[in-house]
C-alpha cells in the first residue's frame, strides 16, 4: 500500500511539472493490463490445441509439464536466466567495478532459490538451473572481489 502511494505522488508530481507523457500513463497500464488479459485468456485453448497437434514425445511433456511455458513457473526463471548471461558477460570487468552487496544478494538468491526449486511441487529444474548459475556466477565475481581486497 505505501509503494502505491509512492507511486501515485510520483505520478501527481509529474503532472504537476506539466508532463505530457505523465498524463498517458493510466492508458498505457490499461493496456498492458489487458494485453496480459487477453494472454492469460488465450493460453489455456492454445495449450490444448498444442497439446492436440502432432509434436515430438519431449515438446509434448514440456507442453503438458505443471511448469511448461503456459505457466508462470516457465517464464519467471527463463527471464531470470538475463541475470546470470549478464554475470556472465562481466567476467572481464574491473574487479573495482564489481559490488559487494549486488553479488551477494545475487549469490544468496541463487543458493536459496535453488533449494527452494527442488522442495516445491512440481519440481522447476529450470529455476533450479538458472539459480545454480546464479549462484555459482556471483560466488566467482564475490570471490574475485574478496581477493582483489585482501591483496591491498
């Protein structure tokens, strides 16, 4: 509820300067809104008629599976997979540049999340996956960090 208000205040804020943009905001969340709607409404025909379609064994059971991709459980760990490509690409970074606290909070999600995926039912390998390389990428970057610290 306070992050609402904080939101609204913005909001009021911003149409108080005179923004323009400001003003088609609520338009633009309501079109989002029903956008996600509209996809919400559409993938339970469109996963039975996948499911209908002639597909190969694993496409089949990855359609059918709790945590397919007509299910929150897919899409959450697939877009959290960005976290980690982009872990992954800093390799080369300045270990100055590295932070502390990002990583941490990086590797402790990945540890947590990662025990977290296989107690629950059905068990979500992909958040199990993307969590592992999480934590296992922010442990490399926290370790560098420690290093480079402990040598001054």
């Amino acid at each position: 509820a306070e992050y609402m208000g904080q939101l609204r205040r913005g909001y009021q804020y911003q149409i108080d300067q005179g923004k323009k943009e400001a003003e088609s905001l609520p338009t633009m969340l309501a079109s989002g809104g029903a956008v996600g709607a509209a996809v919400v409404a559409a993938a339970g025909p469109l996963q039975s008629s996948a499911l209908k379609a002639p597909l190969p064994t694993g496409v089949h059971s990855l359609i059918a599976h709790p945590a397919g991709p007509f299910t929150v459980h897919f899409w959450a760990p697939t877009t959290k997979w960005l976290l980690s490509i982009s872990n992954l690409i800093d390799y080369d970074r300045p270990v100055d540049k590295v932070s502390t606290t990002q990583q941490i909070a990086l590797t402790a999600t990945g540890l947590i999340w990662s025990r977290y995926s296989m107690v629950i039912t059905p068990k979500n390998w992909n958040l199990f996956c993307v969590n592992v390389s999480l934590a296992v990428t922010g442990g490399y970057h926290l370790a560098r960090k420690i290093y480079h610290n402990q040598k001054q």
